[in-house]
C-alpha cells in the first residue's frame, strides 16, 4: 500500500512539472563575480511567485557535458557493433560516429528534459511559483548551453564598476575566501575578468529578446524603481510597496548580520567606495584595461584614454608573448632539436607542466 501511494505521489509530481512547464519562466542572473548577483536574487526571492536557487551548478555541470558531446569525434570515439547483412551476422564490424546517434538536436532535447525537470520541481516545491531564478555569476561563461537548452530563457545581467569589482575580489581574496582561493588580489587579473564575463554577457543581446541590463549602482541609488523594472521585465506585476519592502527587508546593513553568505561577504555596498581604496597605481592598471568597455557601460575614466601602458601591464603582455612564441616553437616546430627537447619536457614533470602552463597562457 505504501509502495502503491508513493508511485502516485511520484507520478502526481511528474505531471504537475509537465503542466507547470508551459507557464513557468526561468530566468538566470549573472555577471562578473563581486557584481551584487547574490543581492540581486535575494531581492527577487522576496516576491511569493518567484523561487531562487543559489549557485546550484547546473548549467556548469551540462556544460561539461557538452564538451564530451562536442569532442564525440575525436580519440576513436565510435558506436561499434557487429557488421550484418540483413539478419546474418558477418565477421567484420560496424563503426559509426557518436553524432549519428545523437545529432545536435537530440543531444540538446535530453539536455532540455534533465533542465525542464530540474526547474519544475524546485518551481513545485513552493506553491504559486511562477518564476525561478537561478543566480550563478559563472553562468555567464555557460550563457550559450542554457540559451540553446532553454530558448525561452531570461537572462538578467548585474554590471558593476570594474574599480569597486577589484576592491570587492580584492577583500574576499584576503578575507572571508581566502582559504578556498577562488578569487585573487591582483588588478590586472580581476580587470581582464571583468572585461570577458561582462563583454560575453552583452552578446546574448544578439539571440535573445529576453536580456536585462541593471546596474549595481542604480540598485544603491533607487533600489525600489530598479527591482520594479526587473519585475516588471519578467511579467510579474511590479507594486511600489512591495519593492520598498524588499529593498527595506534586503538592506545590506541587514544581510551584514544574516546567515545568506559567510561573514564579510557583504562590505560596505558604497557605489564609489573604490575612490578610497584604490591606489594609483591600481587604478591605472584597472582603467588601463577596462577602461573603454567601462566608458561603454556607463562608467567614467579618472585617467584620460591613450596614456602609456603601466609597467606592470607591458610587463604581463611581454611575458604572454614570450610563452605563447615558445610554446608554438615547441608544440608546431620541427627539427631534430625540438623533438629531443620533447623528450626532455616529457621525462620531467615539472617542465612539462610549465610548458603546458605556457600554452594556457598564450591563449
């Protein structure tokens, strides 16, 4: 009897997700990290149709997925059977590619279905869902899996100052992360990640009609109107009490003493703090780099454009030069000596690792 009422319950469930999934919007929020991601869930996860998922990994685990997919073809990756003639068997085999079996079209439909049934049940775990928002400021490195898995997908992109993204990684690197290592102290580094994740964002502009821009400093200045726009962008009804509340309710004085993140993972929330944080020479290093996508954003230059490169950064830019021409010397040369040196690199772990550190590097 028990077994019989848990099968109903289960499929019960299933059916709800499937009749939920016509009418259930999913949307991602991402960005460069330390851009107010984790601030801008937690505003939207205060509204009772919506559901927020904090860095579930999903998309970053499907996209892993999808690099087997896409490398089918390589290292003799083939589906092998015994080679027929009508019903008699023969001695050969047959051999074909993994892509005649699973084209791009059926490899994407059995991502849809794990991701449709994924985003259903968290949907149907709290009643009146309508929406689920699933913050991962990495899905912006995964933006074009989830678009093609979930064409119908909301993309809410947080920019943030480059300059106030440094000082923020910068705090975490020495803080509250530094035992886990997964951020660094160094502006160059942060500028050249703020320019990739915030340049490859802005490319789902080109697919899809459901992207939003919103930037972290109108959500310090006017948050209420900011989180109205948002909700207002995936149909939800926006009410201007609500959105006072929310904001209220998620002030960052108060999620300081919550329990959402580790202890100083929220900082002081200033739109211009970085102005006393920064030194010079940081901020010639953060400008230098980013400094015409910031102007592009929004965001103005305290150092005029077309200066001389800082020294740190023709240093970084001669050294990248240097290992990617060593690296293709090694890797694409010929000759006697390169094929002896081979040999070394490979008999050496050390040196084997550095050269293909170099190639990283160069790319």
């Amino acid at each position: 009897m028990n077994e019989m009422t848990a099968s109903e319950t289960s499929a019960g469930t299933v059916q709800e997700g499937a009749t939920r999934s016509e009418e259930l919007k999913r949307a991602f929020i991402l960005g460069c990290r330390r851009s107010g991601t984790t601030w801008g869930l937690l505003l939207l996860a205060r509204h009772p149709a919506i559901v927020g998922l904090q860095q579930i990994d999903l998309f970053r685990s499907i996209v892993g997925f999808g690099k087997w997919w896409r490398h089918s073809e390589r290292f003799g990756m083939t589906v092998i059977s015994a080679e027929r003639d009508g019903d008699r068997i023969l001695e050969g085999f047959d051999r074909r590619p993994v892509s005649d079996s699973i084209d791009q079209e059926a490899y994407y439909q059995v991502l849809r279905n794990i991701a449709v049934e994924v985003f259903d049940r968290f949907a149907a775990s709290v009643p009146g869902t309508r929406v689920v928002v699933d913050q991962e400021p990495e899905n912006v490195r995964a933006w074009e899996e989830i678009h093609h898995t979930l064409p119908d997908a909301y993309f809410l992109h947080i920019i943030r100052d480059p300059r106030s993204v440094y000082c923020s990684q910068r705090d975490a690197h020495h803080n509250w992360a530094s035992r886990v290592g997964t951020f660094h102290g160094d502006p160059h580094a942060i500028a050249m990640e703020w320019c990739a994740d915030v340049s490859r964002a802005r490319g789902i502009r080109e697919v899809s009609n459901r992207y939003l821009e919103v930037h972290y400093e109108d959500l310090i200045k006017d948050g209420p109107r900011e989180l109205a726009r948002m909700l207002e962008w995936l149909g939800l009804p926006p009410d201007d009490e609500y959105c006072r509340n929310a904001i209220e309710a998620c002030s960052l004085d108060k999620l300081r003493t919550g329990k959402h993140a580790p202890k100083g993972f929220f900082r002081k929330g200033q739109a211009e703090g970085w102005r006393s944080e920064m030194s010079r020479s940081e901020l010639r290093i953060v400008e230098y780099i980013a400094g015409d996508l910031m102007e592009q954003c929004g965001y103005e230059r305290t150092i005029p454009a077309g200066g001389k490169a800082p020294f740190r950064v023709s240093v970084l830019q001669a050294r990248k030069r240097m290992t990617s021409r060593l690296s293709a010397w090694i890797w694409e040369g010929d000759g006697a000596f390169r094929t002896a040196l081979i040999r070394v690199l490979r008999r050496v772990p050390f040196l084997h690792r550095l050269a293909r550190t170099s190639i990283r590097e160069s790319k």
